[in-house]
C-alpha cells in the first residue's frame, strides 16, 4: 500500500477550527473555575435562582460559649442597590464569640496546607466598634487552621481585607467570620480565593480546572452559553434578567446576581472582563454569544420598536473587545485594567433559537453589527438537534442575510457519529460555513472517544465548510450535575480530563493550516461484514417541566410483539439529568437485519409546563 501526499497541492484551511465551549452549567463557574470559595458571597440566593434556597443558603449562624445572637438579612442599606442582601448579626449574648459561618461548595471548603488565602468582606458596626472581628479558616469540629483579625470601626460600609495562610489540609472546611461585644454587625459580599489562582490573577481562576483547558490549546472560546443566554427576562435590571453582558463587568458589588437556567445562582464574578483574560491568557479567541432580545423558553420578546439597546449592546461589546482607549468602551476596558484591545473576529447571536421571532430579530443585529464592522463574522442559528424544518429554516436565514457561520448543536450516541463522519461532504464552500456549537456523543467512555475522533476526521476533511467546532459541555463539578457528559469533571480540589477531553487536546494540538491532496492505493478494503444485533434501550426525559410516564410499550407493528416497559411510573422533572437517572433503561436485544416497524405507545401525564420530551433509543 502507498500514500502519496502532494505537499504543494493545498486544499481548504482549517483556520480555527477546533476550539471549546464554556457555559456556567454543572457549576462551571462558581463552584468551578471561578475560585471563589464562599457559595452565596453576597447573600443573594433566592427561591427564584431553586426552590431550596433562601438569602442564607451556605451559611449558618455561630454561637460559642454561651453566646446568643440573632441573624437575619438586611436589606434597607445596601453596599450597593443591585445586590441588595446583606447579613446582619445582632449579638445578645458576646459568650466566647458570635457570628456566622460559609460551607463552601462540594465538601466544605479545601483548605491545604501552607497555601495563602485572600479575604475580603464589606462590613459595618453599630455598637462596640473596638471590639475584633476574628475571621477563621477552620474545620467542622472548630479545629483552627489559620486566621486574621479585623477592626471594624465604622457604622458605614468599608472593605476589609486579609490573607489567612493554613497549617493544615482540610477539603471540608469552614469559614467563620465571629465577634464579642454587642450591637450590631453587618456583612457583605464574604470572598476567599485562594491567592494561587491561574496567572495569578485577583478574581482569578481556579489553577487546576483553568490548566486543564489551557493544555488544550484551543484556538477559540465559545462563551457564556448555551440556554443561559437566553433564558430570563426582557429588562436588564430585573433580577431574572437575560444574561446581559454590561452587567458582568466592574466591581463585583456592582454587578447583579442572577437566576441561572441551570437553576441555580450566578455571581457574575465570572464576566466578560474575565473571560476575555481568559482567552488572551490560553491564546484562544473569544467567541461571545449574545441574547436577540427573544426568550425560547418562555416566548419572551422584545418588540421590534424596543430592540435597538439589544444591538447596542453588541455594538458596545464589539467596542469593549477592539476600540481603542479613547473610545466609550474601549475607555471602560481601559479602566478595568487592559488599554490594549483584546481583539474580536466573531460574536455569535443567539443559542439555539428557533421560530420566527428570532430570525426577524437577528437580521437587525445582522445589518447593524456589518454596517459598522464589516469584517466581524456573524454567527446565526439552527436550532437544537440539526434536523427538521427549523433547522433548514435556521439556514435559510444565514442565505437571506449572508451569515458568516450557523451555530449547529447535537448530543447523539456514538454509532450516530460513525454514521455522520461524511455529515458535511455535501456542504458547499461557498455558503455560509458551519460553526458546530455543541456536540457529544452520550456517554464518556474510550468508545464515545473513539466515536468523536472519527467525527473529528469528518471536520476536518469538510474545512471547506466546517468553520469551527467545539465539544459540550466543557466542564462539570461532580455533586452539581445538571447534564452528563462533560469533558472535565471536578470537585472541590481536583480536576481530570475524560477520554473525550484527550481526543480534542490531540485535534487540537495537531491542527495544520491546510488540507493536502493525499492518494491511496494498494489499501485493501475490509470485507464486508453482516451488520451486529442491535441492543437498545429507552430513555425518556423531559426539560423544564415536571412529567409522569407510565405504561410504555414498544410493538412490533407486523408480529404484534410487544415490549412492555414494566414498571416505569416515574415523574421526571425537569432535565437530561434525569434522562441518564431516572428513566427507564431495557434492553431490547433486537437481532435482526433488515427493517421492522415499532410503535411506541407511551402514556404520560403533565404535570408543570415542559418545554420538550426526550425520547431516545439507542446502544
Ligand atoms: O450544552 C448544554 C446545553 O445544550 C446548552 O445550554 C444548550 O445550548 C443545549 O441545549
């Protein structure tokens, strides 16, 4: 056999075709790669972001020796209006100290041995203002590993700031803030990083989680999201906003938490400032994706009339990534500690949005965002799973407005991805080119792996028309899973790449610029083999939505066999999560080779608005 490579005969480039997707999902930012260590800082959880959560979730009140106090949440005099929650303390009793106390995310809070912490807190006193305020990083049975001493002085909020160093490891830790005296004490915005975080960074990132995907060498970033873009209110000071990016930037005290869709809250500490670091830091370029003013979710929608703040706000971040200092935003970036530009090619505008709503919307965005930046590369939108008439409709909009890439997004299993290696073969070079958004195959085994890389071939020969890809979701924190698979998974102290995370760092790192011709011959080609039984099982699910299934039968329409999955009287609430958990998994075992028809026969019962079901057959 001979394979002749004709290195001057070059084909398409493959520009930067593999990157990553980034969204806070999983707790990919706080309580992940965003190293804040306090959960609930700013004392803004709300039953709006889970059901189980109130302002003092993570946290708990401190009463030693005797002492007695009451802790509630104070709202009249806030650090700052956007972020309106504060604790207040009020000491009864001094005893041998009271106070409060953070759990941290996972286990506790990993402390480790000889390593610094930086504190923060924004904090009053009426009452006893000598008095010391001890802040201690410390064990769940009180053991002491470090501490620092505070001297609140002032009945007006100042910051306060200390580093704790720790002479012990603990990875279920605490942090106790306490007092004696009386009065009154009140506290916001309780921050520990630790001060070792990736480039050093205040505000920084977690070293272990940020190196894993440095070492990736991606050559983009896709970011924020995913559903969470999108999914939330029209106006940008509501609590349930959209993910607005101006409100990310700056002071942390200024920047609003908020509902993730993903059900849980986001700081926001993790913003766009941030990742546009990120991005320069691991030599990727940042993709940016914003809301069209349309929520799929919950058929929100801006009315046309009322549009132009959503296009500033992508004129603005353009700005805010390329101007130079003495431009608004670029002013505003200057600010914030980067007078170069960071650079910008491509901002993509809105997640898997499908219906009319968004595609009239995104031909606004379109014709602005071009006729001030002809050269910025505008992605449109194809909508989830990268079938049926929304899909075409997805790609008729790119034709209409000359779109540079459409965002396609599919999960499926990894016989689907063998079978879908030559998916782009038909794709022309001269239409708008494919920015593959999200994909997986179900599961993170060495075959999905495999499966993935032989896509990945399948990209990269089609780099005529496959403009970018990226696997998702990129990160998951072990006891916060709302979608599986990920391509890292973490707790509180560790991270590690999965089979399918090796697979994209070998693409990546061994990315060349431009196809070449090659000729085979003398290959033999393997002899054709009867194709293997297939055995199946049945999942089903449900998004944002409460569902019970019961009585599923799958029958053979000839032979009237039928497969009846016992048993299965399950309420599903809410997401994939529960596809992989809670549903009904059996195996069919089916062994024949040519084509039958079955009918599923499900009986279901709605419960609470879902916006999908899932039903998935598959090995
Ligand atoms: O990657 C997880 C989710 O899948 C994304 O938020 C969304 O875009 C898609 O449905």
């Amino acid at each position: 056999a001979a394979i002749t490579v004709y290195a001057r005969e070059r084909g398409a480039e493959l520009g930067d075709l593999f990157g990553i997707f980034f969204e806070d999902l999983n707790h990919a930012a706080d309580g992940g790669l965003y190293a804040e260590l306090v959960q609930n800082r700013s004392f803004e959880f709300d039953p709006i972001d889970h059901p189980d959560y109130d302002a003092l979730t993570a946290w708990e009140k401190v009463e030693r020796g005797g002492g007695k106090a009451s802790l509630t949440i104070g709202e009249t005099d806030p650090v700052n209006a956007r972020n309106r929650h504060y604790a207040v303390i009020e000491i009864e009793t001094e005893g041998g100290g009271v106070g409060l106390m953070n759990r941290g995310f996972n286990t506790g809070i990993p402390v480790k041995q000889g390593e610094s912490y930086a504190f923060s807190v924004y904090a009053r006193r009426d009452g006893s203002v000598g008095e010391p305020v001890r802040v201690t990083l410390e064990g769940a049975d009180g053991q002491v590993y470090g501490q620092a001493v505070l001297h609140v002085g002032s009945s007006e909020w100042a910051k306060y700031e200390a580093v704790i160093t720790a002479d012990a490891t603990d990875y279920g830790g605490r942090l106790a803030i306490v007092t004696k005296g009386s009065g009154r004490l009140c506290l916001d915005l309780v921050s520990l990083f630790p001060v070792r975080t990736f480039r050093g960074r205040s505000n920084g990132l977690r070293e272990d989680i940020a190196s894993l995907i440095a070492d990736l060498k991606p050559k983009f970033m896709r970011f924020p999201g995913g559903c969470l873009v999108h999914d939330g209110s029209l106006d940008a000071d509501d609590r349930d906003s959209m993910y607005r990016w101006k409100n990310t930037i700056g002071p942390l005290e200024e920047r609003p938490a908020r509902r993730n869709n993903w059900r849980y809250n986001q700081t926001l500490g993790l913003g766009y400032y941030e990742y546009f670091l990120f991005c320069e830091d691991i030599g990727a370029k940042p993709i940016p994706i914003l809301p069209a003013g349309y929520d799929p979710h919950h058929k929100r929608i801006v009315p046309l009339d009322e549009l132009q703040p959503w296009i500033d706000d992508a004129l603005d971040l353009i700005e805010f990534a390329r101007g130079d200092a003495s431009t608004e935003w670029g002013g505003i970036r200057a600010k914030l500690g980067h007078p170069e530009p960071f650079g910008l090619e491509y901002i993509g505008i809105g997640n898997e949005e499908v219906g009319e709503p968004f595609f009239e919307r995104y031909a606004y965005f379109h014709r602005a965002i071009k006729a001030k930046y002809p050269d910025i590369k505008v992605i449109n939108s194809s909508g989830p799973f990268a079938a049926g008439g929304e899909y075409e409709r997805g790609w008729a909009s790119a034709r209409e407005n000359g779109s540079d890439l459409v965002d396609e997004h599919y999960y499926q299993s990894p016989e689907w991805f063998l079978a879908n290696y030559d998916r782009y073969d038909r794709f022309k070079a001269d239409e708008s080119k494919v920015f593959l958004g999200e994909y997986a195959s179900w599961g993170n085994t060495y075959y999905n792996a495999l499966a993935e890389a032989a896509f990945m071939t399948g990209l990269e020969k089609n780099a005529h028309a496959v403009g970018l890809a990226c696997y998702a979701p990129m990160l998951c924190n072990v006891d916060y899973i709302n979608w599986k698979p990920d391509m890292i998974w973490f707790n509180n102290r560790e991270a590690f790449g999965t089979a399918n995370y090796y697979v994209q760092q070998l693409f990546m790192h061994h990315q060349g610029d431009h196809l070449l011709k090659i000729e085979a011959s003398g290959l033999r080609k393997p002899a054709a083999r009867p194709p293997a039984p297939i055995a199946g099982a049945l999942s089903l699910g449900t998004e944002l939505g409460t569902v019970q299934y019961w009585d599923i039968r799958l029958v053979n329409d000839d032979t009237g066999e039928t497969l009846h999955f016992e048993g299965l009287n399950e309420t599903l609430t809410d997401s994939r999560e529960d596809r992989e958990r809670g549903s009904a998994k059996r195996s069919l075992g089916l062994g024949r080779t040519d084509w039958e028809r079955y009918t599923l026969h499900l009986k279901a019962k709605k419960h609470s608005g879902p916006r999908g079901f899932y039903i998935h057959f598959g090995q």
